[in-house]
C-alpha cells in the first residue's frame, strides 16, 4: 500500500485514506488509548475491530449500504475497506428541501429495520454515521460499537442514541426526522417488534437519572 | 450586583454570597450530612439541615459583612436532587425573598456546577464532564442550551462507587482525606481482572459492572485490591472514552471537569493524558468547589439575574428531576 494520508482522527481510531489493489480505501487504524490499563486496551481493540468486520460483512448480505471490508488485520487493529465519497447525514440534513429529507431518513429507518429484524445492532447510531455518496447513495458506517443482539434493549439504545442526534443537533426538526425515520422502520419490522423496541425506549428515557416524567410502577 | 445562594439538594446546606465584581465570592458557608451507615437518609439530612440552617445563613451574612435587605437576589438551587433536602432551601429562600422584597432566582444545580466551574477555570465554552453521586453526564453549550452528549443509562459513577466499597465492606466514610475508599482499595491492586465494559455510544453504564464485580468479590476467589483496580479502570475508562467521543463530536477546545468525582487524582491523570491526546484545554474545578456548595447557586443566580430570570415565590416549586438540558442560558448567547 502507498503513502497513506490522516483523513480523520475520531474518538477510537484514526482514518487514513490510501490505495490498496488499486482501489480507493480507507485504512481504520484503532489506536492504543495511554489512558487506560494495557490488557484493557488490548481487548478491546481487537474486540472491536473483529465485531466491527463481521458484522459489516453481514449487513452488506442483507442488503444494507456499508463501506466493502477489504482486508483485516486483528493483530493491529486495522480494517481496510472502500472509501465512500460523500457527506455525513449530519450535515447533509440541514441543506436539503424537505422532501430530500424524507427520502433519506425513510431509507435510513429501512437500513436499520434490515439490521435490527436481523438481530444486528449498530452501537453508535447517529447522523454522524451515515454517509450520503456523491451518487446519491446512503450508507451506514462505524460498526465499531455494534453487536449480535436479539436483546431488545440494545435495538432500544440504536433508536434512542438516533434520537438524541435528531434533539440535540437537529432539534428544530427532530419530530418530523423521527416521524420519517420510522416510517421506513415500521416497514420492515413487524408492529409488534417496533413496539416493544419504542416502549423499551421509553423506558431506557426514564431510567436517565433524571427526567421530568415520572416513572409509573406497573401493577 | 450581590446575590445570595442556597444550595440544598443533597448532603449539603450551603449558603454563599456572590457580587459581580473580583474576588466575587463574599461568603461561602456550608454544613455535610454524614450518615453513620447506608447512604443518604432524605428526610435525615432534611432534618439535620433544618437544624443548622439559620446558623449556616447568619454566619455567611456576618461573612459577607452584609444584611439580606443589602443583597439583590435570593437565588436557589430547586433541582436536581432529594425532595425533602430541596424543599428546605427552597422554603427558606421563598421566606427570604418574599419578607425582604428581593427577587428569587431558580438555579438548576448541574448548571451551576458547570457556571462555578466557568468562573473559576476562566473557561469560555468547554466540553463538561459531570461527575457526583448523583450524577454522570458529558455536556456541552449549543444553541442557548448545555445540551446532554452523553450521560449514564443507569446509575451514576459517584453512586457506584459508594455502593461498591460499601458492599464489599470497606465503607463508610467513603471518602477519607479527600481520598474515596475505591481509589485506595485500587491503588494496591495491579493484576487487571476482565469486567464488562459497557459504553452505548455516547452513554455509560454501571449496573452490570456492579453485579459482576461483587460477582466477583463474592466467588472469593479473586484479590480484593485486584478487583478495586479493574473495576476503578473499567468505570474510569468508560468515561474518559465518551468524553473522548463528546470532543471528537463537538470539536470544543476545553474540556471542564466538575462535580465532586472529579478529586480523584487517577481520574484527573487519566483526563490529563485524553487533553494532551487531543490537544485541549484541561481545566478540573478545586475539590472545595467541585463539590456542592451555595457559592455556584449564588454565582449562577447572578448571571441569571442579570438576564432578567426571576420567579413569583408561590410558583418556585422543586423540580428533584429537572434537567439541565432543559434550562435556558441567556448568559451564554
């Protein structure tokens, strides 16, 4: 691989773009955290990096939009994998009719019905991991959180962080972005599976340590 | 300006007095509820606070070389918090504005944590990590509000590391010379033992690690100096991690650590080593304010005041979950 250029330092890994048999990649390279204990940190890197391409290798079966895993290599804690010309969803939101808006965030409630009917749960999902391509596509990055998961609650924590992205970087439209998103869920999903997420949503919301609405024993 | 403050939430009653001028703090005055086991007994404190208040009050005026009738604005903590703690402060601040003619200024306790820590940092606009007993959150100033980019799913790192050291045996006191009986406990262990490590984006979570390290404790098998130090790693990293995340998300320069966790000495070089990772400022409020006090009530009141927040004392109820992502910030704009 030739000269490899830093695209982006994020919070756990550090994102070079670069050639690789002679396609246009980013390298995610998970860096060694000084601040936390070594066998720690060991574990959780590889943890990670091996989840992360396992797991982007089976949404893709599913018909989900990620970035194609090229090479892995657990020792280092690197993935290779297609670089995504585009624009985060984070930014594109604003710039956009609504219209646009609704096309997108219906197609992203899709993508996430598709994992979560699947038992896959994204871990970090917010408008900052997901891409609009320049060809108009829309693909879902950052696998690094995520998990094999029938559990209910951690499909609940996917939906809940969204919707703290929409309240606290989009919150003058956060209803109407939820709204569309969910159209698209719900088509997926069963009534019953989308109901029990929300109402474990619900009560991941309530169990914060401190929100207005009281908690209401079920008797 | 010169504001009075009263600070009641939890373990404290606290009273201070705050002008708008250096060295602003005229009078800083408070009273600990120390339980002789368990936790905090909410009407124990209350009752223990109703038996010094007028004491803590008196004393911060005579401080503050100042009578009530000199002040501009009785400020008051209403929320977060224990509900027979607050409602203390808050009869004793409605009594006072209301005799005295004087404004009465709501504060929010978690913004004011965040505003004492402002002042004394001289931080403009930081990422925060607020760490206590009762409470674990990652904020950050956004469009007139501290808006929540991350906070704890369940309970809070203070809470978790009392209930930890008290089941296995080791407290109370929880905190010795400033010292907490994990940190102590963690620093003679060395051998790292595998714990769930639980971050949910940019949340935490700690109810499993509780289980599964008294889990752990309990099986006897395992060092107790051991398990303090993986548990202490495996919750600090947890935050450190997702406040690494609330800075690469928000792109702010400083990061301001407040609350009363924030004394740990392990934790604070452990956000020294994240500053100087990501090139920010690191600023970690002096143990004596970090924890509660009426000298950020009256400090935020102020600021409060001077945008023209005030409230008709029959409407200033207590609010034991109000959040701070909910308050408005005209100061900041």
């Amino acid at each position: 691989m030739d000269e490899l250029v830093l695209i982006a330092s994020g919070a756990e890994a550090n994102l070079y773009r670069g050639r690789f048999l002679g396609y246009d990649v980013v390298v995610k390279h998970r860096v060694s955290k000084p601040y936390r204990d070594v066998k720690l940190d060991l574990m959780i890197r590889r943890d990670r990096t091996l989840t992360e391409a396992k797991i982007m290798l089976l949404a893709m079966s599913l018909g989900v939009r990620v970035p194609t895993v090229l090479y892995v290599d657990l020792e280092n804690s690197i993935i290779v994998m297609e670089y995504v010309e585009g624009v985060l969803l984070r930014d594109y939101i604003g710039l956009v009719d609504e219209g646009v808006r609704r096309a997108y965030l219906e197609l992203l409630g899709v993508y996430v019905g598709k994992l979560h009917k699947n038992d896959i749960t994204h871990g970090d999902l917010t408008t900052s991991n997901v891409i609009v391509s320049s060809n108009g596509s829309l693909y879902i990055i950052d696998f690094g959180l995520s998990k094999i998961s029938n559990d209910v609650e951690d499909k609940a924590v996917d939906i809940h962080l969204l919707m703290r992205s929409f309240e606290s970087i989009h919150y003058n439209m956060s209803k109407e972005l939820l709204t569309y998103f969910l159209r698209g869920y719900r088509s997926v999903l069963s009534p019953n599976e989308v109901n029990d997420i929300l109402n474990t949503v619900k009560e991941i919301r309530l169990r914060g340590r401190y929100v207005e609405e009281r908690r209401v024993r079920k008797s | 300006m010169i504001v009075l403050g009263i600070e009641s939430t939890a373990h404290t009653f606290g009273v201070g007095v705050v002008e708008d001028r250096p060295p602003y703090i005229l009078a800083d005055k408070r009273v600990n509820y120390v339980p002789s086991r368990g936790g905090i007994h909410p009407r124990e404190a209350a009752l223990y606070f109703m038996d010094n208040a007028v004491k803590v009050l008196r004393e911060a005026l005579s401080e503050a070389k100042l009578s009530v009738k000199d002040v501009d604005g009785i400020a008051v903590a209403l929320g977060p918090g224990l509900g027979p703690c607050l409602r203390v402060g808050a009869t004793i601040a409605r009594a006072l504005a209301t005799y005295f003619r004087k404004p009465l200024v709501p504060v929010n306790h978690a913004v004011a944590h965040i505003e004492i820590g402002k002042l004394l940092t001289g931080f403009k606009d930081p990422l925060i990590v607020y760490l206590s007993g009762g409470n674990t959150m990652i904020l950050a100033f956004s469009d007139g509000r501290y808006r929540v980019f991350g906070e704890t799913l369940d309970i809070a790192l203070g809470n978790f590391m009392d209930t930890f050291v008290r089941e296995v045996g080791i407290a109370p006191p929880y905190v010795v010379n400033g010292v907490h009986k994990l940190d102590m406990c963690a620093d003679e262990g060395k051998n790292f033992i595998n714990l769930p490590y639980v971050v949910k984006g940019q949340d935490v979570s700690f109810s499993g690690l509780l289980t599964a390290a008294l889990k752990l404790f309990r099986s006897g098998v395992y060092d107790l100096r051991d398990i303090c130090y993986s548990v202490r790693e495996v919750a600090y990293t947890s935050i450190v991690e997702v406040s690494e995340r609330g800075l690469a998300h928000t792109k702010k320069k400083e990061l301001l650590i407040v609350g009363g966790v924030a004394a740990s000495k392990v934790l604070r070089t452990k956000f020294e080593v994240l500053s100087m990772l990501r090139g920010v400022r690191l600023g970690v409020v002096e143990p004596k304010y970090a924890v509660d006090n009426g000298v950020m009530i009256a400090w935020t009141g102020l600021l409060a005041l001077k945008h023209g927040v005030s409230v008709e004392p029959e409407r200033a109820y207590v609010r034991q979950r109000w959040r701070p992502d909910s308050v408005d910030i005209p100061w900041m704009s």
